[in-house]
C-alpha cells in the first residue's frame, strides 16, 4: 500500500513538471480524476494571438483560418481543427500552434511563391500545349503536391502521343524573396509503336483485312511520316468501334469486340494489341415493313424510300441512310413531327432479321434558339448557315445531326458538340454548340513526277476561315518540265447569306501542250495565258449542282520551233477571249476522291465571244458508273466527250483545241493521237472526241495496311476533226517552210489500250505506275507504254 503511494506521488511529480515545461496544466498535477481532465485543459481563456513566419500573407488572413481568437477558452479540439485549416489552405510549408502562458502563439512557414515555369528537353510537345497540361502557374503559391500531380499530367499527356518511355523530373530552383523557378525535365523517350495488331475469334475476315480497318497501325519504316502506328488507348477505343460498324455493315448483327489488350513487349519499347472478337451468324434481311400512324400516308407511299430489300445482307449503316431519308422526304412532304424507330427482330434459326419501320407523330416540341460556344474567332454567323435548322422549327434530331456533321465538314474546329437542352416550355428546347477551334491555315509544299509534266514542284498558300468569316483565299505556283502556273483565287461560301458560293480567280500560265518529258527536244511552241474568273456555284438538291463563271483571258503562241508544222507558225500571236461557261454536275458516288460505289454525270457548256475577242461553243459531258462486288473488287465504267466549233466565221484556233492521250488515254503520249501533221510530226488538236476507261480494282494478295492496290483497265477513245488543216496557204507562207506542204492526217477511227496498274498510298503520297499496250492505233499516233505518276504536299 505505501509502494502505491509512492508510484502515485512520483507519477504527479513527473507530470507537473512535463506540465510546466509545456505551458499546459496536467491533470495528474492537480491530482484530478482522469475523468476531469477535460475541463482541466479548458481552463482559462487565451488573451492573446501572436502570429510570427508571415512574409506576404496579412495576419487576418491567417486569423480567418483560427477557431479560437482572444477571450475564447483554451480547446485542444479546435486548436487541432486550426492547424488543419491552415495546412488547408497550401499556403505553408509549416505551421505549429503552441501556448506561451496565455497567449496562442502561430508560427508559420510560407510556401514560396512560383516564379516561372520552364520545361527542358521537350521537343516533340510544344510549350503552349505543356503550359496548358499543368495547373502550377507563375505567380501561384508552390506546392509539392500541385507540381507532383503536373508530373503526372505531362506523363499522361506524352502516353497519349504514343511515348511510353518518357520521364518527367521536377526541378526547383530557389529564388530570394521567397520566390522559386519551376522547371521540369523532361526526357520524351522514343515514340512506343505498335509491333503487332493480333486478332482472335476471327473466323470470316483475314487478320490482313481487319488491320485495314483499324486506325491503329503496325510499326513500319513507311510510316515515318505518321502517328497511326504509335500506341493511344483512345484511338484503341475508336478502333473497336470501327470493327462493329463494319462488321455490322457486312451483316454480322450479333457482332461485338470481346476485349482489346495492349501489352508491353519484355523490353517495353512496342505494344502487342490484340482484339478478341465475337463475329456470330451473318444474316439476311427477310421480312422488311414499314408501320405508319400518321393520317393520310399510305404504306405503299413509304416502302420505295426505303434503302433495305429483303435477302439483301443485314447492313447497319443502310438502316441509318433509310430512317434518314424517310425522315427528310416526310418533312418535306409537310409531317414536320415525324419519328421514325425500328424494331428488329433476329431469327437465329435462319439467320434472318426482321425489320419495321415504324413511322409515328413525334412530340410537338420546337427550337427556341440555337446557343453556340467555344468560337474566339469564327463569326456566329458562319456556323449558323451550317445547320439544317433555324429557331422556330419543328426540333429533328436527324437534322440536328446533319448539322453538326457539316459544321465538322467546314474543317475550321478540332471539336464540335451539338446536343439539345430543355427550353423554358415544355414544348421548347435549346441547341447547344460547343466548338473548339484549330488552325485553318496551309503552307504545303508539293513535290511530284509524271510521264506527261517530269518532275514538277508546287507551293500552296491558303487560308480557309480568312477573317473569321469562312472565305477561303488561296495562293499557290506550279512549277514543271511542260508548264509553269501561278494563280490567287477568292471564295465566298455563302454569296449574300444566300446558298451561292461566289468566288474571283486570277491566273497565268506557260505551257507545252503537245510536249512530253520522255521524248526531249525543244518544245514545237509556247502558250502563255493570264486573266482572271467570276465564278458562282449552288447546289440545286442534296446531289444536283451547277455552276457559272465567266472568264477572260488572252493566250499568246510563242518560241515557235523552226521545224515545227506550219499550220502552228500560223497560230502565232495574241488572241483575246471572252468566255462565258456552265457546268451540271448530279453526283451520287458513296466518296469523291476514291469512290466504290454510285454514279456521277455531268454536262458543261463554254461560249466565248461575250462582247470580244475569239468566238466558239464548246460542250462536254462526263459520266461514270462504280459497282462494288467486293470491298477490293470495285468495277468503275468513265467516260467522256466534247465537241467545239467556231461561230461569227472565226475558226477553232490552235489553243481552244482539245488534246487526248498520256492521263486521259494510257498507252499513248501527251496529245498522242488526233489530227497531225506527219511532216514535223506535231499534234494539232481537235475539234471533237470521245474517251472512255473500264476499270476494275483487284486484290494483290497482301496486307491492306501496306496501301497497295491493283488493277486491270482498258481505255478507248478517239480525236478528230480540225479547222487549221483547212486554212488555205499562200505562196509565200510555203516558201518560208522551205517550199514543203504540211501533211494532216486525220481519222475518227478508234483507239484503244489495256493495262495492268499498280498503286502505292505511300507516306509520300499516292503512287501510280501503270503499264498500257495499245491494241488499236494509227500508224502516226506516239505510244508511250509506261505511265509513272506521284505526288506529295508537306
């Protein structure tokens, strides 16, 4: 018992005095109960709050952050609360709260003050796209967790670029006042590629065939030139997304992408992708139907609009084009509320799908204005015209839509959003555009080589939101063996906010027209053409376009060679020409640049003589056909034709005369065939021709991704008829040309070729070598069996 008394006296002892050197009253000094050391540590107020450490920050600021002030009651709670406040705040480095009898003493620690921020090391990831990756600014307080998680920032942002490897370290670089340099080092690493794209459960498609739809590429050395064979998860997603759209375009509709695994290769400098998939049962459409709710709309009315047949293939995208159609040519008709929804049903026994089109009164709802964002530099007005509605109109999302894909077709935003928003009546919703903008600015820098031009260079300036306003103004040089052209040309898509796009042309050009790289020597003359164009162009329906432009030029033949035909001597000079023209042009082919399917037709009309100069109406018509059999297997019938005549009495000169032969007519040189004259051997152009190409795109056996392919042709067509030959020539005319009559040969008769070709969509641009024979041909037309063509823009 007196042990105990003793423990306890000692204990009391060692607190009073643990006590003392704290400031804190101890409980077991006072000898309380535990239970009332509580109250003990309360005891008192604080009379006082001493702040020390501060340097830019005022001591309310700090004092706002305080839970206690002077004449509150001493709480450990609420001092604890405080301290945490203050660290709260990422104002300080350090802060410690201690009592000095009974005054609350703060003492802290600024963080130092940023700067400015560098990066080091980067070059392939601009300044201005790190700076707006990190959050750390100049003159922000400094943190050790802010500048840690900008680290990760700039990690992430180089792994979306495909750089795996890159590292990031940051260094701080104390400055006086407080103030700190930020600067991060970076080390980029070298891009991590894609060294195999693997497929499994593939059973229908080659592994060949599925990397040519994927965005993502394998690494190559062809690829030097692009970014496609470099990992990005996103483009990853987008990926599987593609091989669903183009599985369910070929009828595969219980198709789905299982998994996608990218996985580092052991020496973690490539990625190995590999998507599992799902293909299941193609199927057939077998029953199609439509079910109309609206009054006084036959069904019989609706089925012809439809582009989906029964037996036809399940086609996904068709049954998009469809409900799209259906939905334009009903608004047209006046069903402004129509709403159009399918209902599929799969027959998996026999591989069928059912589908019904059902056609019903949408709810009343209207747009109440069109809200757009985003755009510092693209007038409102430019973006508006875009959409396919206006405020006040029945709400579609098709057409919603519409606008949005041809405000993204304008080529002026990285990023474009439309969604719809409730309005401020049920009845009422507003569109919201949201657009980031993107340089419209060109400067490319062309490099090329043909059998017809040689090697041939062109430099192309342009801008395609010039002001803000959406007119494109372009300035650009050709330079080639065969011509030399320079020419600025303005464009107003939207002539007076009407639907005509109106545009001013100024140009100057030399040419050789009947001169050939291959085949050397002087050129037999020189034609130099400068002037300038009105043009004006609208389109009539979605697919029916026409244009006008009126144009005036004057063309001067000059260098003559000595030994070329006289009938070209005596075209020598300057002629003036005032032309007035207009084309037509209906177009349903699925791509204009390299088309698998549809047709196109068009017609064209030139009459010169408007008020001056030389007088002629010239037509042309074109026309062409694709069929698709297969994806690779594309079938393309072209052809084309043109007749041209003098009125007033004026002949058809020298210059207005239509050449064929080299692009137009492979197997034959550049104005190969036509009238001309077999004592100097030059092509004295044509009045009237035809020309045509069947064409069919063939397979070569070996991975899309390589961009090659193949194919088989045939060109056929024919030059005659000539207005020069007829000229009469005098005694003196023939005693300049050493007394020799020029000998024109001159026949309707056909020409034709077949070929085999190749092209590369090489990492320079598309190559094409095509290697023709010609079949049927007249003994004074020039052959040329290889036809070599290739082009770049940087």
């Amino acid at each position: 018992m007196g042990a105990n008394r003793a423990t306890f006296r000692w204990l009391a002892m060692l607190a009073a005095s643990l006590a003392a050197a704290s400031g804190l009253p101890s409980a077991l000094a006072q000898r309380q109960p535990p239970q009332e050391r509580p109250a003990a540590a309360q005891a008192g107020t604080i009379a006082d709050v001493r702040i020390e450490g501060i340097q830019r920050i005022e001591p309310e600021t700090v004092r706002s952050y305080l839970l206690l002030q002077s004449g509150d009651a001493w709480d450990v709670e609420r001092i604890d609360r405080s301290l945490k406040a203050l660290y709260a705040t990422g104002l300080f480095a350090d802060v410690k709260l201690t009592r000095e009898g009974n005054t609350l003493v703060v003492r802290v620690v600024e963080n130092p003050i940023i700067n400015r921020i560098a990066f080091e090391g980067n070059s392939k990831v601009s300044d201005k796209d790190l700076n707006a990756e990190v959050q750390a600014r100049a003159r922000v307080v400094y943190t050790r967790t802010r500048v840690q998680n900008d680290v990760r920032r700039i990690v992430e942002l180089y792994r979306r670029q495909g750089r795996f490897a890159a590292t990031v370290e940051p260094k701080i670089i104390q400055l006086p006042e407080n103030r700190v340099d930020v600067v991060f080092e970076i080390n980029e690493g070298p891009p991590t590629g894609i060294r195999g794209i693997n497929f499994v459960g593939n059973r229908k498609f080659g592994d060949s065939t599925l990397r040519g739809v994927v965005e993502t590429k394998e690494s190559r050395w062809y690829r030097f030139l692009s970014t496609s064979d470099t990992y990005d998860p996103d483009r990853v997603a987008y990926d599987r997304e593609l091989l669903r759209k183009f599985y369910l375009s070929e009828g595969y509709a219980d198709f789905r992408v299982v998994s996608a695994v990218a996985e580092l290769t052991p020496d973690r400098d490539a990625f190995i992708l590999t998507f599992t998939v799902d293909e299941g049962e193609r199927y057939r459409f077998s029953n199609v139907d439509v079910d109309i709710a609206l009054k006084d709309l036959p069904r019989e009315a609706v089925l012809p609009l439809l582009t989906v047949r029964p037996d036809d293939w399940y086609n996904a995208e068709a049954v998009e084009r469809s409900i799209t159609l259906l939905t334009d040519t009903l608004r047209n008709r006046g069903c402004a509320f129509v709403e159009i929804r399918t209902e599929i049903t799969r027959n998996r026994d026999a591989n069928t799908v059912d589908i019904i089109f059902r056609v019903q009164e949408g709810p009343r709802v209207y747009v109440e204005r069109i809200d757009i964002t985003g755009n510092i530099r693209t007038l409102d007005k430019v973006i508006r015209r875009e959409f396919r509605l206006v405020e006040g109109d029945p709400f579609n999302t098709t057409r919603m839509q519409r606008s949005k894909e041809r405000i993204r077709n304008l080529g002026f935003f990285k990023k474009v959003d439309v969604s719809n928003v409730p309005g401020s009546a049920p009845d009422r919703t507003v569109i919201v555009v949201d657009v980031e903008e993107q340089s419209t600015g060109e400067l490319s820098l062309g490099l090329g080589f043909s059998t017809s031009d040689g090697p041939l260079a062109d430099v192309h300036v342009r801008e395609r939101n010039f002001l803000g306003r959406g007119q494109d103004l372009r300035l650009g040089t050709v330079l080639s063996f065969r011509s030399q052209q320079a020419d600025i040309s303005f464009t107003e898509p939207y002539f007076l906010d009407s639907n005509v796009a109106a545009g001013v042309d100024l140009f100057a050009i030399k040419t050789s027209p009947t001169s050939n790289f291959f085949s050397g020597g002087t050129p037999a003359y020189q034609q130099t053409s400068f002037g300038g164009s009105l043009r004006a162009g609208y389109q009539i329906t979605e697919d029916l376009r026409q244009t006008w432009k009126y144009t005036a030029r004057t063309d001067n033949i000059t260098d003559v060679a000595s030994d070329a035909s006289l009938f070209i001597q005596l075209q020598a000079g300057r002629r003036s020409t005032s032309e007035s023209d207009q084309v037509l042009l209906y177009n349903r082919r699925d791509n204009r640049t390299d088309p698998t399917g549809g047709y196109f037709a068009s017609i064209g009309n030139d009459f010169a003589g408007v008020g001056f100069g030389v007088q002629y109406l010239r037509n042309k018509a074109n026309v062409g056909y694709y069929y698709s059999f297969t994806p690779q297997w594309v079938l393309s019938v072209t052809s084309e034709a043109g007749y041209i005549f003098g009125w007033g009495g004026d002949p058809v000169f020298l210059q207005d005369s239509f050449f064929v032969g080299g692009d137009n007519l492979r197997g034959f040189a550049a104005a190969g065939i036509g009238p001309r004259d077999i004592v100097s051997g030059d092509a004295l152009g044509g009045k009237k021709y035809y020309i045509g190409t069947v064409s069919l795109g063939v397979p070569l056996g070996l991975p899309k991704e390589l961009g090659l392919s193949g194919r088989v042709f045939s060109d056929f067509g024919t030059l005659w008829s000539n207005d020069i030959k007829n000229q009469t020539l005098t005694p003196q005319q023939l005693a300049s040309n050493g007394g020799v009559a020029p000998i024109v040969k001159d026949t309707a008769a056909l020409r034709a070729s077949a070929g085999i070709g190749v092209t590369w969509k090489s990492p320079v641009g598309p190559i094409r070598l095509d290697v023709a024979y010609p079949f049927a041909k007249e003994s004074f037309d020039k052959t040329q069996f290889f036809h070599v063509s290739f082009g770049t823009r940087f």
